[in-house]
C-alpha cells in the first residue's frame, strides 16, 4: 500500500505511464458511459427547443417567451452548479452522476404536467438544479482516468454528448409531440436521465487511485478559482459561444420554418444536422488540439469562434429559394463551429484549475456560462419581435462572438497534467 500511494502521488510528468501501466482500457468504458449519461441530460436541455412550436401553439409564447422557455433550465443550473462541481471534488463522480441523474428525470416529468407558462418556467428552473451535476461530475471522471496527452479527445468525445442528446431529441421529440401532444414528449425526455443514472450505477468504477489511498492532494478552497483570472477571461469567451451554441438551437426551427417555409418536421431535420454538427466538431477539435497543436487549446478556439461568426452571417443569406444542400451545409458547419467549442473550453478549464479542483472549475464555468445562455437566447428573440426581422439578431449575434475571440486573446495558457 505504501508503494501504490508514493506511486499515485508521482502524477506530474510520471502520469501517463502510470496510467497506462494500471488502467488499460477501462477508461474507455468510463468515457462512453460518461458520454451517454450527459447526453440524457441534454436531451432535456437542447430538447426544449424542438418543442417551440408547440409551446407557442398550446401556451400562445410568444418567440421571447420561447427563448426564456429554452434557458430556464439553465437557470436551475446556474445556481447549482458551482455546488455540484464541489460535491464531485468532496463525493465522488459516481454519486453525483446517479443522484443528479434520477433527480432531473423526476423534474422533467413534473414539469410535463404544466398547464401555463409561468408553471412550465418554474418547474423548468427547478430541473436545472439538478442537470448541473453532469457536466462536472462527468469532466473531472476524465480528468481522472485519462492522460494530458489524450485528455483533449476524450473530453471531446466525451461533450459529444450534448449534441447527441440535441440531435436525438430533433428527430424523436417532434414526431411525439405531432402524434401525442408536446407534455408526452417531454415525458419521454424525463425518461432519459433515469436511465443515464441506471446506467452509471452498475457501469460505473472509481479511479483504483481514489479507492485505494484518497485524494494525494487536498482540494484547495474554492474561493482560490475566483481569484484565477485566467478562469474569467476563458468563461467571458465561452459566454459568447454559449449565446450562439443556444441561440441556433432554440431558434433555428422557428428560422427556418419563418423564412424558408420548411414544415416543423423538415426543419427539425435540419436542427439534427446542426446537433450531428456539434458532435463531429467536439471530437475533430480535441484530436486536433491533441495532435496539430500539441495541446494548446487557446487557438483552437479562436479558429472555432472564428468559424461561427461566419456561419451567423451566412444565415442572412438564406431565402426560399436557396438549395437545399446549402442550407444543410451551412447548418451544419455552424453546429460544427458553435457547438463544437465546448469540449475544448471544458479541457482548457481543467487544465488551467489543476487535476483536484477540476470538479469545481468546470462547476464554476457552468454557472458563468449560464449568463450567456439567460440573457442572449431571449434577446435575439426580442429583436425578432421588435422588428419582425430575424437580419438585426443574426448580425448581433455574430458582433457578440467576435468580441469573445477579442477577450481570447489576453488569456495565457498554461498546459500541466
């Protein structure tokens, strides 16, 4: 025992072999049911918008209503989140994945009982309080198991399961609500997380490292990451990201059904091929940060913000009479770049917290990005409204990710394992 706890304390440089000498591919298991548990979770938070249709239908929303309806899950998460990241540092990913898991399943199928917005809002909020321990419990998992020098592909890998759930809820979410109603739709999205929390009960293994000696390094306090600037500077960039990841997802149904004429069921397809998008993008960008930069994380994401402020603009050019093959590569290039971010915004976090206070950074992060997603969904819808042109949103939208490649640029990385 005495010889396993020196050797698990020699991380640093010595980790890599370590792990490849003792894990093998169990970390492979512990990536793909990480993968799966986020993306039941996110078949709630990127599923709400393949309902706006139907809310504002069955409601009478209006498109600002809609982005509210869209990020009220958020808000639950952003009060949670920095609590969850803690708890996974002090508790274990394990526990946090299976509880937070059966919670937010329960949640969702309360809230599919709602009647009136305001109930819908509410209810909403309150499942955010729990799908905040997805995200932490199952980064730090990674963090955990897997070496610096395969860490930014398997978070990737890992965030491909936003999109996925994204892109399940696109092509089921509808055809339920057209057939049974938008509540029994989100019934089924409320059975998602409690099999994800299943799934994590019997699959799930903790690290032989923090079964057998502990945590080798007492995690710092958390008021220790507030003072990281890094930290801020990297969660402003990811803020103005997040705005576009949640702004093409709760709206780009309604766009395209408005200004193309697409039938609700035609355009959901579309917002799949944004979401199957993301998912390619959050694996190409952790290899190719991985590999081509050998780890540096700062100018992926520039190239990627990059990319997403052209797909913005390029939304203004679509019309009833542009090909159908542009519209699907123009979104699916903006799921590429808009979605794509998140793994590498995750591993750069880490990475800048240190491997014991990851848990807690990435909660950090969350609650950060949160702003994005409360405030600028709702505004685009807003200018929508206001002008009855979707021209004025897009164009903002695009300014907005070009000042988070700005702030970008002042942050220095640091790469440690």
């Amino acid at each position: 025992m005495g010889n396993f706890h020196r050797g698990a304390q020699r991380l640093g440089k010595g980790q890599d072999v370590w792990l490849a000498n003792h894990i093998g591919g169990y970390r492979w298991v512990i990536l793909f049911v990480t993968t799966l548990t986020q993306a039941t979770i996110a078949l709630i938070s990127q599923g709400i918008g393949t309902l706006a249709p139907f809310l504002i239908t069955e409601l009478g929303l209006t498109k600002t209503q809609v982005g509210f309806a869209g990020g009220a899950v958020n808000v639950g998460m952003t009060l949670t989140a920095l609590l969850a990241g803690r708890a996974v540092d002090t508790w274990g990913e394990k526990r946090v994945l299976v509880v937070g898991g059966l919670a937010t399943g329960a949640a969702v199928l309360l809230a599919s009982l709602s009647n009136t917005f305001l109930v819908l809002i509410v209810l909403l909020m309150f499942t955010g309080l729990w799908a905040a321990t997805s995200t932490p419990a199952g980064s730090k998992a990674i963090m955990t198991w897997f070496p610096f020098s395969q860490r930014g592909l398997a978070l990737g890998i890992r965030q491909t399961g936003v999109p996925l759930g994204g892109m399940v809820a696109a092509l089921l979410i509808p055809p339920i609500a057209i057939s049974f109603g938008w509540k029994i739709a989100m019934g089924v999205m409320g059975l998602g997380p409690i099999l994800g929390a299943a799934l994590c009960q019997v699959a799930y293994k903790d690290h032989p490292m923090e079964v057998k000696v502990g945590k080798t390094v007492k995690s710092g306090k958390w008021t220790e990451l507030l003072r990281n600037k890094e930290i801020w500077l990297v969660s402003l960039t990811a803020i103005t990201y997040v705005a576009a990841q949640f702004t093409i997802v709760t709206y780009l149904v309604l766009y395209l059904h408005d200004k193309t004429s697409f039938s609700v069921a035609l355009a959901s397809l579309f917002l799949a091929l944004v979401q199957f998008g993301g998912m390619a993008g959050r694996i190409f960008w952790g290899y190719v940060s991985d590999t081509f930069f050998q780890g540096a994380r700062k100018p992926v994401l520039a190239i990627i913000g990059i990319m997403a402020i052209a797909m913005a603009l390029a939304m203004l050019a679509l019309t009833p009479q542009t090909p159908m093959w542009i519209i699907g590569l123009a979104t699916w290039l903006f799921g590429f770049s808009a979605i794509g971010w998140n793994g590498i915004y995750i591993t750069l976090l880490s990475e800048v917290a240190g491997r014991d206070q990851a848990g807690t950074a990435v909660g950090l992060g969350l609650t950060l990005l949160q702003l994005g997603v409360l405030i600028f969904p709702p505004l685009f819808g807003f200018f929508v409204d206001f002008s009855g042109s979707y021209q004025t949103s897009w164009l903002g939208l695009s300014i907005l990710v070009a000042v988070g490649v700005g702030i970008l640029g002042f942050v220095k990385e640091r790469r440690v394992p």
